[in-house]
C-alpha cells in the first residue's frame, strides 16, 4: 500500500546539543512527509505547542533533498523551545495521524519533547542505549522474522520503559539490495520499527561505518550509503547541513568523514537548578584512518570532558572493544593513536587514570559496532589507591543485526595483547563481559548514588520472544585485580 502525498510517514524529536542555560538542551522536531513537494508540503503542516515559551512557534522548513529519485520524501524540522511540555503536529487545523502501510489508523503525531528530560518524579534520569539496529535481508537474516531480526520489538520494549532519551550508537542499515540507500530501505530498516520509540523519547543520533559517504557494498550502487545519513539524522539544521559528495567512494577522501565533536549536559532538574550534571559528548569514528583532524577533534573532546565533573563518550567504533572473533584481540589501533597523539598535547595536572593523561571526569566509553553487548574494564595491579586504570568501555551493538559469534575467551583476566603503536604501556589485564544476546541497556542517573560508571545499568535481553531485565555481572575491584 503506498503512501499518498503529503502523508506522515515518520516523526521525531533529536538532541542536536546545549543551549545558553545548563540543563536546556537544545533540539528539532523532525517530520518524513510522503512526496518531494519540499517547502509547499512542509507548509501544510504547523505545530501546536504548550508551555512557558515566549518567542513564536516556528514554521517548518524543508531540508534539502540531493537525490529525490532514492528519496521520494520530504524532511521537515523547526527547532524546539526546551520550555515546551507538549508538541502536536497539525494540518488544516488537525491533529496530523501517523500513516501505516497496513491501513490502520496510526497514532497522532505528538512529538517527545526536551522539557520532560531529568523531571522524572523518582529522581532519576533514564537513557536507553541501542545500536547496530538494522537487517541484513540475506541468507543470514530475514527481516520478515522478529525471530531474526527483533529491532522493532526491542523498540516497542524499550518505549515501554518512556526513557528521558534514547542514543542510537550507530548503523542504522545493513541490507545490501540494489540502490539500498533510498527511502523504501531506511523506512523498513529504522523508521517504520523504531516508530514507537520515535514518539516517545527523544533521540541522540550517531554516525556508524555504515552512515559513512561512499560505503562500498558487494553489489554496487548509485548513491553513497551516508546520503540517507545526512538528509535524515545529521544533528545540523537545514541551513547548516552536509551532504555526501556525489563522486565520494571509501578509497576516495571524503570531506564529510570525522565531523567536529559535539556535547549536550543532562541532569536531574529540580526547583529550577540541574543536579548531577553528566555531559555526554558525541564523536564521529565513522571511518577510522589515522587523520589530523581526528587528533584536533579528540583534543576538543578532551577539553570539554575536564570542563565538567562527569562525562562519557560516544561514537560507533569502540577505541578498546574486544574483537569476539579468532584470535581475539583488541580494535581500533588507528583511533587510539589518534587519542594517544591528542593526549601528547593535553595536560590537566595529576590525571586519575593510571595508565593516561584521560581527566577524571570521562567515566565511561559507549559504542556499538561489535554486534554483541560487551563491557570492558580495565584493572592494573600496581599500588594505586584505584584499581580501575582506564574508563570503562561499553558495546551497545545487540538491537538488531545478526550477532557476532559468542566470545572465545574468559570473561574475567583478558589480556589486551600489545599493538603497535604501543600506547599507554605493554599489556592491560581487563575483565571482558559479553552477552551473546539480542537487546538493549537501560541506564539510571540518581543524584545521590551513582555507580563506578555515573550511571546503573539494567540490560534488557530478548529471551523466547520476550524481553526480559537482565543484571549485569557484579564486578569489584580492588587493588590487586577484580573479582567477577
């Protein structure tokens, strides 16, 4: 059943950073309309908003559309006033519906908004984690079976826990068909079994290897696997937004790889202040060659982290996950040298990580990519007064493409074999625990008890068609090695 002109077929809310106030995030409501009308169709729509918001409600402006043939849609956006506590979707004095493509009455459009962040009544701040969600539509993976691919039930799971926000740690797509980078394909890999969770929380979206421009693909195709990136996801606004080259391919240099760093501060907001501050910043490891404007843009990411008492990282490749195929071994050597070149020129006095120059405030390193869940922690057996010598590194890649082979080695006392360029010493001993399971990770920031990690983390597993909670592993650590 196709969609008629101007229908919605998707609508979402995306954190795009800070605004002037700590604790207002800033952000854009987006909207997929059926059609390439462009700003005529976006005119057609307005929102309806309610709350302590003094400037006018925007219009909705078109993003531009580089290949309309790939992409009969039309994105409108407005930014969002954090001061909003409803945001409605309106078309002739209407509430606009959410087209399905089975005729159904869809839900109306009301989209999640930037006031509900951290005024949770129990205090806390909840994020769910997923990543590596899309289907390989091959032998390997049918994406008629939520048996095989059960992304849309780990979204409707997780929009059942209404989570302050989501993070999507990156590759949204993984079906090679012919001209794979189009609509039809990004409507059924992410938009249409993400709904749910699109209209629930907002989102912080990350670029993965397979977001990049110019992806090769076994069977070729006419636009770069990133254009879809850039027209959809890409945290800039229509006025400042990128696109793929049109002639880029993976062996051609390509000026949209390693987009600047970006951070956004979240927090428990009470009687006007935020509490617990946690700065989550946002990288883009989309590609992985060594680059000297990777080097400049961990050199920021470290600034901002020694700017603020808590903060991860994220981006899609995970700088010290633990590769599950024979032999084991450690990933991406070429981002820790970039990292270990940035943190040459850092300097914030005595560091708090034994074995580097990391500010203490950089708690934990979340990713995907590694299509399992998989967490990383570090120990050294020296006189330190803290075990742990590094920041935790966290794999969310388990929401949706076929999983990687269970791990082929000890889940406590993996030694991380030393590579060249040798970085912060010969070999780390680190506790590795993975679950060779399809799902996704609630995190929980109290205000008054936080865990080694700022945060508690909750798995959420699928088991025998249902998702069920899961606790992770206790791990304490001492001063001569952990204990699992």
């Amino acid at each position: 059943m196709s969609a008629p002109d101007g229908s919605v077929m998707a609508a979402w809310t995306q954190i795009t950073g800070n605004g002037s106030k700590q604790g207002d995030l800033t952000g854009l409501v987006r909207v997929a309309l059926a059609g390439t009308g462009g700003q005529t169709a976006c005119d057609s729509y307005s929102l309806q908003v309610f709350g302590d918001a003094t400037a006018p409600i925007p219009a909705l402006k078109a993003r531009q559309n580089d290949v309309p043939s790939k992409f009969p849609v039309t994105v409108c956006e407005a930014p969002v006033d954090p001061k909003w506590n409803t945001i409605a979707l309106t078309t002739g004095g209407k509430k606009a519906p959410l087209w399905l493509p089975d005729g159904a009455a869809g839900p109306y459009v009301s989209f999640p908004t930037l006031h509900a962040v951290g005024r949770r009544n129990g205090g806390q701040i909840q994020m769910v984690t997923v990543g590596d969600t899309g289907c390989r539509d091959n032998s390997q993976q049918s994406c008629t079976s939520s048996a095989t691919w059960p992304f849309g039930t780990l979204s409707d799971a997780a929009a059942a826990q209404t989570p302050d926000f989501v993070l999507h740690v990156g590759d949204y797509r993984y079906s090679h068909k012919g001209h794979s980078d189009s609509w039809k394909y990004w409507y059924e890999e992410f938009f249409y079994p993400a709904r749910n969770l699109l209209l629930t929380s907002p989102w912080v979206m990350v670029r993965g290897n397979h977001e990049a421009c110019g992806y090769d693909n076994p069977t070729p195709v006419d636009a770069p696997w990133g254009t879809g990136w850039f027209y959809f996801l890409q945290h800039h606004d229509a006025a400042n937004s990128l696109s793929c080259p049109a002639d880029s391919t993976e062996s051609t240099p390509d000026p949209t790889a390693y987009q600047p760093p970006w951070y956004f501060d979240v927090g428990v907001i009470g009687g006007g202040t935020l509490r617990a501050p946690h700065r989550i910043i946002v990288m883009d490891s989309s590609t992985d060659t060594p680059s000297s404007k990777q080097v400049a843009n961990f050199t920021t990411m470290l600034g901002d982290t020694a700017a603020t008492n808590s903060a991860w990282w994220t981006g899609h490749r995970p700088i010290w996950g633990i590769n599950p195929y024979s032999p084991v071994s450690a990933l991406e050597a070429n981002l820790e040298q970039d990292l270990t070149a940035a943190l040459k020129s850092f300097s914030q006095g005595t560091p708090c990580w034994a074995d580097s120059n990391l500010p203490c405030s950089l708690r934990t390193m979340i990713a995907g990519h590694i299509h399992n869940l998989e967490r990383v922690l570090f120990f050294g057996t020296g006189s330190k007064s803290q075990s742990w010598i590094r920041p935790m590194q966290y794999v969310s890649g388990n929401s949706g493409v076929v999983l990687t082979p269970p791990m082929q080695a000890s889940p406590c006392a993996f030694k991380v074999p030393q590579y060249s360029p040798s970085t912060f010493g010969p070999n780390l001993a680190a506790t590795v625990d993975w679950q060779n399971a399809f799902g996704f990770t609630l995190w929980e920031r109290d205000p008054l008890t936080q865990e080694l990690s700022g945060w508690k983390e909750t798995r959420y597993l699928l088991d025998g068609g249902t998702v069920v909670p899961s606790s992770p592993p206790s791990i304490t650590g001492t001063v001569t090695s952990p204990t699992c």
